[in-house]
C-alpha cells in the first residue's frame, strides 16, 4: 500500500493534478495507519510485560526521529534541485522502505503447519 500511494503522489506531481494528490493522501494515510499499526501489534506480541511501555517508547522515539530526519534531508533536496525531484527521491526511497518491510513480514510469517 505504501509503494501504490507513493507512486500516486510521484503521478500527481508529474501531472500537477489535484484530485490525484488527494488520492496519493488518503491511500498514503491508510499505508501510515497500517504500517504502524503492525509495528505496534509485533511489540505488543513479543515485548515481555514488565518492558513493554519502554519498547513502545522507544518505538515512537525512533519513528518520529526518522520521520523527522526524512523531513529534513528532503526539503534539503527540494532547495537544492527542486520539489518535483525531491518528491520523486522521497517516493521512490519511502516505497522502497514499504516493499522491505512488507518483504520482511512475508519472510517472518510462520507457516500454517507452525
């Protein structure tokens, strides 16, 4: 899902459309909602009872730094070759990182015989 909203806001930046960014918004939205919700649902799964408030602190710590860092390096980009490419760098590195992490969890997932 992650990938499918990127490639809908690098689509709607080609093509100045208005009503395509509004789209790439909402499938982005659902793509965060479920992203994080996974890595939620996995600490809550595996985290010992007695560590779980600090692994999910440290979970927030660490999403919003990367968040924060991703922000950061891409308006660098955007001021020094543009927003159209530095939207289409952000695109293609976020999906990337969505298509790992959904690599990721295939690979993990015990099989039904488990």
């Amino acid at each position: 899902m992650t990938a499918l909203s990127m490639s809908l806001l690098a689509v709607a930046t080609a093509m100045h459309s208005l009503a395509m960014f509004l789209t790439a918004i909402a499938a982005s939205g659902v793509a965060y909602s479920l992203t994080f919700m996974g890595g939620l649902t996995l600490i809550n799964a595996v985290a010992p009872d007695r560590h779980r408030a600090a692994s999910l602190s440290a979970f927030y710590l660490v999403a919003y730094f990367v968040q924060g860092a991703i922000a950061f390096l891409l308006g660098l980009a955007a001021n020094a070759w543009g927003l159209r490419i530095a939207i289409d760098i952000g695109a293609a590195a976020i999906a990337a990182i969505g298509l790992g992490a959904t690599t990721l969890v295939v690979i993990g997932r015990p099989s039904p015989s488990e």
